[in-house]
C-alpha cells in the first residue's frame, strides 16, 4: 500500500488513536522518521541604503517555538579563506516580527557583548563557519513562535558592501513541529561578487518540494512601488558539488509553467506575480543536502530584487 503524504485527508496508523491529518503542519507520522526540513538559508548580496537595504524575511510555522540563529557577516568575508572584495566592514542586524513590525533583538559586533561566547558555541554546534572574534559581523539567538520574521541588516553610518545573512535551526531538544518553512531576501542582485546567492540545507527525511522564486518586475508594481528594480532576473539552482544549474529560468511562465508556478504560489500564501512580466520561477524538488541559488540580472544588468524559497506540501 502507497500512501501520498502530501494529499489531504486522514491517515490510519495502528487506530484511531494515532490518526494524523495530512493537510494538518506535518513533522511526524507514528512509526515514520522526520520529515525533510529547511535547517539552513542563507543570502549573499550587496548591502546598500534605502531600498537597497538587504532585508531577509523567514517564516517560522507549526506550533510552539523554535530557536534560530541569525547573522550578518560582512567583514569574516573579507578575510581568508573568503577574500571577497567590497565587502560590509560593518553590519548591524535587527530581528523584526513581520506582524506589528516589533524589533525584538537587535546586535552590532557579534563577539564584544555578554552573549559572545553563547553565539560562538552555537555556531559551533550547527557547524556555521567561524567569524572573526575581532570583526564586526553581527548575531543573536533567539526562540521564536510561529508567524514571520524579518533579519533587518544595514551598514553602520550608511555603509554599503557586500554580506551574507543566515538562518540556522538550532538544536532545540527535539521540537520538530515549530520549524522553518520559508525565506525571502530582498536586495540588490547585480554582476560579479555583487550577484545575489541564496542558499539553503534539506534536513535527511525524504526529498521536499520548493517553490523558488527570483522576483524583479513585480516590485514596481503599484502595489510594492519599488523604484530600481531588477528587470530581467536569471535564476540558477546547483547543488553542493558544483557542477551544471540543477534547474534555471528567466521567465515564470515560460514552458507553460505560469499556471502551475501561480498555483503552488496561492498555496503557500506568496503574493501574485504579474502576468506578462519577466520575474524568474521554479518548482524544484530537493533531495536533502546543500544548494545555492544564483540570481543575476540577464546580460550584466542590476537592480532590486527578492530571493524567495517556500516549502511546497
């Protein structure tokens, strides 16, 4: 008997007792393993001011909570064994609920404050790279209930350059219902080391579907009003050992696939994209392991644009 994990309706495992609906948040079945999760997203991109700013946003579902930690790293990119060039010399990260636009946490000099050696150690234990004790990166950990979340990073005194900001899942004591589902960077994607790169870890579990989406066009719609946006994405997926794109596209609806990529759209609750327009979509199954996604403008343009990796059911 083959069950489809993904369908609506209820499951009987052993009784009634043990009944689980599948349209319902899914992290275990009685007598199954984990299901495949995010545990890791990340986006490098260039830093600049106004709209430019990089703002990843994540969303945290399921129920009860779940610990993350967040980091801005600008000038550990600078150095061995990175040696990226223009990059922030200092970040300043702010963790900011979506709902209410609360800040709940926010840090400059990861290393210098009471909770130093706490982000050390964590990094450590989620095997994040180590940063510079003595640089400017920023960080926290914090324990968050379901809803949306944005990670805010700006340069001090209006500085700009390049950055990476990360989402990991900590280590919580077995909390596998609250979870990271979904990440969304928005920021400015030009050539070179100034192409945005968003990356992303599948938990062991089975493979899980995603919607990945490089949006540009769409911004300078009314109802974003976003002024110098990225016209013309190209959206590239590769795996952890480098090699061809596992999938690429220029335009959302190429192929026939704009009804399907609007569909599983509405179903994770991504805003619409224009129809007609050049944003960049894919549907991609992921088996578990590391990917990036590289997303730079079509013959050496650049512009505002957001990053946006949902879990597909």
């Amino acid at each position: 008997m083959s069950i489809n994990l993904n369908a609506s309706g209820t499951v009987w495992l052993g009784g009634e007792e043990n009944a689980r609906r599948t349209s319902e948040p899914m992290a275990r079945f009685p007598g199954l393993g984990a299901a495949a999760r995010l545990v890791n997203i990340s986006t490098r991109g260039f830093v600049g001011s106004g709209d430019a700013i990089m703002i990843p946003g994540f969303v945290v579902g399921g129920t009860g909570t779940t610990e993350v930690l967040v980091r801005a790293v600008g000038p550990t990119l600078g150095a061995e064994p990175f040696n990226l060039e223009d990059v922030l010399s200092d970040p300043t990260l702010r963790l900011i609920t979506q709902s209410g636009n609360i800040t709940l946490l926010e840090n400059d000099d990861w290393f210098t404050g009471p909770d130093g050696p706490v982000l050390e150690s964590t990094m450590t234990a989620v095997g994040a790279f180590a940063l510079l004790r003595s640089g400017k990166d920023s960080g926290l950990r914090a324990a968050l209930a379901a809803g949306g979340y944005t990670a805010q990073i700006s340069g001090n005194e209006g500085g700009t350059g390049v950055a990476l900001a990360e989402i990991y899942a900590v280590d919580d004591g077995g909390n596998t219902d609250a979870r990271i589902i979904n990440l969304s960077t928005r920021g400015l994607a030009g050539a070179g080391d100034r192409v945005m790169i968003a990356g992303f870890v599948v938990s062991e579990g089975g493979p899980r579907r995603l919607l990945i989406r490089a949006v540009g066009p769409t911004l300078a719609e009314p109802a974003f009003a976003v002024w110098g946006v990225l016209l013309r994405p190209q959206l590239q997926v590769f795996g952890s050992t480098g090699g061809d794109a596992l999938a690429i596209n220029e335009g959302w609806e190429s192929g026939g696939e704009g009804p399907r990529i609007d569909a599983a759209a509405e179903r994770v609750g991504a805003f619409a994209l224009q129809g007609g327009s050049n944003d960049a979509a894919v549907i991609f199954t992921a088996e578990p392991g590391a990917y990036t996604v590289k997303i730079s403008g079509v013959d050496g343009t650049s512009g505002v644009v957001i990053a946006e990796v949902y879990e597909l059911r």
